[in-house]
C-alpha cells in the first residue's frame, strides 16, 4: 500500500499497490526518483487525532532555486511555498527562517496542524524535463511503504 499523488490541477490522491516507474498526465510522462533539489520530508499531522495530513519540505535557500516557479505550476490548494523570511512559520518547523523556505503537500487541511520532524526516506517526486531542457517540472510525489510510516509514527490516513 503507498500513497499516489498527482499534484496537477486538479491535484489527485490515491491509495495504490506499488508505485509505478512513471506517471502519465495529459500526455506527459514524469519518471519517478529523487527530488530534484535535496529536500527531507517530514510530516504534517492532526495534532487531535494523528490524522497524516501531508509533509513538509526544509528547503535550504541556497538550494531553492527554481523551486517557486515549479510550485506555480502545481494545485495551489494542496501545495504550499513558503518563504519564511516573510511569513512567521519559522518558530513552527524550527529552523531558520533567513535560511530556509519550505515546500508543504497537503491532502486534507485542518485547523489543528501539527509539525513532526521525520526525515522520511520513503518519497519519491515525479518529474519531467520542461521544454527547454534545463529544469524538471513537478507533477506528483509517491510514498512508499506506507503502512510502515503510519505504524512507526502513530498516523492514520485520511479517506481520500
């Protein structure tokens, strides 16, 4: 069981067996691998319940580059860019804000949201070359083993 998510407009999540090498949206193929910017998920959770609410991604300001243009391109009701020498989330991922930006997925929104550092080696981003070579293009994210994550760090899903 790991989770599928195709982060397009309109972004969509799933539930399935394995996933695949490759996704395919409207015509697009995205190989699945490593993030092209070196990103560490986290998780974000239901502080109430432990509801899995989505990850978080520290993003090193000096490795961000292109990253706020890629999220442009995204469902901007699930992924979020934050820029936290502007914002005050600083103090809630604890990390720097002169120094850091962060990348959040979320597939179900709450009031009662909760950080929990993880370092989740189990995502996989998908991505292609955009048309003129130079940087991938977001599409989705995968992540495997999910039965794993939710029994090590006490979640449970939400129906999607």
């Amino acid at each position: 069981m790991e989770l599928l998510a195709n982060l397009l407009q309109p972004a969509k999540f799933s539930i399935v067996d394995a996933l695949p090498d490759k996704i395919h949206i409207d015509d697009l193929e995205f190989s699945g691998g490593f993030s092209p910017w070196p990103l560490s998920s986290d998780i974000l959770l239901d502080a109430t319940d432990g509801t899995w609410l989505g990850i978080a991604n520290i993003v090193d300001i000096g490795n961000s580059t292109g990253l706020e243009a890629e999220v442009r391109t995204l469902d901007p009701n699930c992924v979020y860019y934050k820029d936290l020498s502007v914002q005050c989330d600083a103090e809630f991922y604890g990390v720097d804000s002169s120094a850091s930006h962060i990348l959040e997925i979320v597939w179900k929104k709450t009031s009662t949201i909760e950080f929990l550092p993880a370092m989740l080696t189990e995502v996989v981003w998908y991505s292609a070359n955009d048309h003129i070579g130079v940087k991938p293009r977001l599409a989705g994210v995968g992540i495997r083993h999910l039965p794993d994550v939710l029994q090590e760090f006490g979640l449970k899903l939400p129906k999607f």
